[in-house]
C-alpha cells in the first residue's frame, strides 16, 4: 500500500468516527455562525512573494519535526514575519494535527488561515468553515475526477477558495478551472466567478511559495512527502 492510499484509509475512518458524532446539519449551523470569510485570493496576489507558512508538527517522510505547543502563538510568529496566510494541518494521525489547531489559530490570525488535509468529503469542507477555515486544499492525486469537481464547486459556493494542488502535467490537465470545473487543458488561467474561487499557485521551487500577480498552479511535494 502507498503512503497516500494509508493515509487516506485512516482519513476514512476518522471522518467516519466524527461524521457519527457530529451531524451535517449541526456542522453546517456551526458553519453559519464562523466569522465570514477572509480573502485568500487578494492575499496571495499583488506582492512580488506571497508565503504560506504552515503549522505541521509530523510528516510521513521526517516524522516529527516540532512539538508546537501553541499553535496560535506560532501563527502569530508567521503573521509578523511577513506571511500572507497561515496553513495549517488538520490530520491527526500521520501529521498530529487537528480541527482544534485551526481553530485557535483563526481566532489569533487577522491572515487568512487553510486547512491543509486529505479532503474527500463535503463533510470536509464544511468542518472547515466551521472551524474558521478560509481555504481548502484538494490534492488531485487523492481524488476521483467526479470527486474533484464536486468539491471544487461545493467549496466555492460556501465561501472557501479551493487550492488544487498538483504534482505533474497530467494533474494540471485534470484541476478544474474556476469558472467551468471540467479538465481544461489549454486555458489556465484564473477568471473570477465571484468572492471565492480555486488558486493555482505557479510553481516556485518545490511549491513553497506563491507567486504573485495571477496566480498559476500549485506544483510542489505531496502531504505525504515532507
């Protein structure tokens, strides 16, 4: 088994687990009552380099790489140094990270705030949204393509931007582009459809960073990876 196919079994099962104790509806209620969105687009655009600074505390490939305490204290530490928003990782099992860390660090925050996890699910997404989050990423390797653009559109028409991260061209071809969410191939770039839309970060290096001015797409190392 792959590392991304056992991770997204123990992802199966955890948002089974919480999807028993917590009700759509009641998390779409909790949804209502978040403050409202911040605007992820705006601040990863205009600025020579626009960061994501990240709250990971394990990986699969380093295993663990901080204790991180306080998570908000660290994000504070990002916002200061300059970081336009702040990602930070929700999957417990294999990067000890939880829906409670993303919490603490949009209320701390004034930056927009990403919820870095293997999202399947709409269930996924409105647990973001209830928790603050700002941003999702939707790894296209972990997606069917049907998935992909379900959740592409479900995060938009509830106030997240939809990152789309891709690791090769054949990836590129299937992220869906904003304002039509099928496989475009040629058409790249980004056209508002609205006050949310997915980003696709040009590449820079191994995707730390994103560019600013249009945005292109995000081509870096998986969640699995480091």
């Amino acid at each position: 088994m792959s590392v991304l196919n056992e991770i997204l079994e123990g992802v199966r099962t955890d948002l089974a687990a919480r999807q028993r104790e917590v009700p759509l509806e009641r998390l779409k209620e909790m949804a209502k009552r978040a403050p409202s969105p911040r605007d992820a687009v705006a601040a990863i655009s205009g600025q020579d380099v626009a960061v994501i600074a990240e709250v990971k505390r394990a990986s699969p490939a380093k295993g663990k790489m901080a204790s991180i305490a306080d998570p908000a204290a660290l994000a504070c530490d990002y916002e200061a140094g300059g970081a336009s928003i702040i990602s930070v990782l929700t999957e417990p099992r294999h990067f000890e990270g939880s829906l409670e860390d993303l919490a603490v660090v949009r209320k701390r925050v004034a930056v927009p705030v990403l919820r870095k996890d293997f999202i399947i699910s709409s269930y996924q997404l409105w647990e973001a949204r209830a928790h603050g989050a700002d941003m999702v990423l939707l790894i296209v390797a972990a997606l069917e393509q049907n998935a992909l653009v379900s959740l592409v559109e479900r995060a938009v028409s509830i106030g997240l931007v939809p990152l789309v991260e891709v690791h090769t061209d054949a990836e590129v071809v299937r992220a869906p582009r904003p304002d039509d969410p099928q496989p475009c191939p040629q058409d790249r770039r980004v056209r508002d459809p609205g006050p949310a839309r997915p980003v696709r970060l040009r590449r820079r290096g191994r995707g730390r960073r994103a560019g600013g001015g249009k945005p292109g797409h995000r081509q870096g190392p998986s969640l699995g990876g480091g």
